[in-house]
C-alpha cells in the first residue's frame, strides 16, 4: 500500500464515474408534492445561490469559479436543461442538470437536494424524473459522476438507482475555503489543513 501525501492547502477526493446504457425499469416511488421546473433561460445569480444552498455542505465550488460569461455559456446552451426542484410556495430545494453536448449521452451533471430535506424521500422521486429526462429520444448512454465529498450515501444511492461504476480516479484541488469561495467553518467534516504561515503570507 502507497500513500500520497496530499499539500496543506488541499484536498484530495475519490471521484468516482458510473454510467446506465439502458433505461432502468419502473420503480414504486411516492409521489411528491415539490415540482421539477425547467428554467430554459437560467439568470446567473440565481442558478449561483441554488447550487450554494445545495452544494456548499459538500464543497460544490466548480461553477463558482465561472465568471458570468462562461456559466451562462453554459447552462444556456441548448443542449443543458437546468430544473429547480420547488416547493408548493415557489422556493427552490434542489438542482437538477441535465447535459446532452455529447451526442447520445445524457450526463447528470448536478443532482442534489437541500441539506433539508436529505433522507425523505425526495431523491428517489427527484432521481425517476431526472432518469425520465435523460433517456430522451437517440440517448444510448446516462452517466453521472460522485466523489467522497458528496453525501456518504450518494455512491449507493447511485447504484441502487441503475448506474454501474467504470472508472474511479484521484482529484486534488486547493480547499475552497482557503480562497473565499466558503467561509471556513462549512464542511467540518473534511479536514481543513492550513498552508504553513510562511506560504501563507507569500500568497
């Protein structure tokens, strides 16, 4: 066994790709009283302060990084669908996100809930309408991918949905809450480890 010793000032994370080639069979689910709603053209701040509420417990910070621009280039293009997942007084829960650029493959590209409503129920349903999306007409291929950042229970709860794993590489980036993107105290449970203060202050 090797290990790698991972800088101060980073993370590093088990990503793991899983992928369905057919569509999987009907399952039993309760129906929901939230609302899957397409937003066809999505207003940058507020696809911004959704994927925050959603992802922030678990380090989501890629589209944060996007200026304006380059998001809206995004989940504008014709071939991302971006959903919101409602409740019955218009707030926002969840994200869904949809990405057909690669012909006949459908990536999940976000698919989360608010901290809130984890252990519901609301995923089984929210995962049957993403699922009943994805596999449009001329799609052969759904894939989706998870890191050990995400909830504990993402990885099955992606296997148990259809999805088979096929690849598992290593990522290692700056800790988004070093820079400004979080504040510190988000994620206690991923280890927060200091730069030592002599690189610290050359930054």
């Amino acid at each position: 066994m090797t290990l790698t010793p991972v800088p101060p000032g980073q993370i590093a994370t088990i990503v793991t790709t899983l992928e369905m080639l057919k569509p999987p069979g009907p399952r039993a689910v309760e129906a929901s009283a939230l609302r899957v709603v397409r937003w066809p053209t999505p207003d940058a701040e507020k696809y911004r302060a959704l994927y925050r509420r959603v992802g922030t417990p678990w380090l989501w910070f890629s589209r944060l990084l996007l200026s304006d621009e380059a998001l809206l280039g995004i989940i504008r293009d014709p071939k991302v669908e971006v959903y919101a997942l409602i409740d019955r007084h218009g707030i926002e829960l969840g994200i869904l996100e949809l990405d057909f650029r690669i012909e006949n493959n459908c990536e999940l590209s976000f698919f989360g809930l608010v901290p809130e409503l984890a252990g519901k129920g609301h995923g089984r349903w929210l995962m049957n309408e993403a699922l009943r999306r994805a596999w449009a007409p001329g799609i052969t291929r759904v894939w989706v991918h998870t890191c050990a950042l995400d909830h504990p229970s993402a990885l099955e709860f992606y296997r148990r949905s259809g999805f088979v794993p096929i690849s598992i590489a290593v990522e290692t980036f700056p800790d988004p809450r070093l820079n400004g993107i979080f504040p510190r105290d988000v994620a206690p449970q991923v280890p927060l480890i200091e730069l030592p203060s002599s690189a610290a202050s050359r930054a």
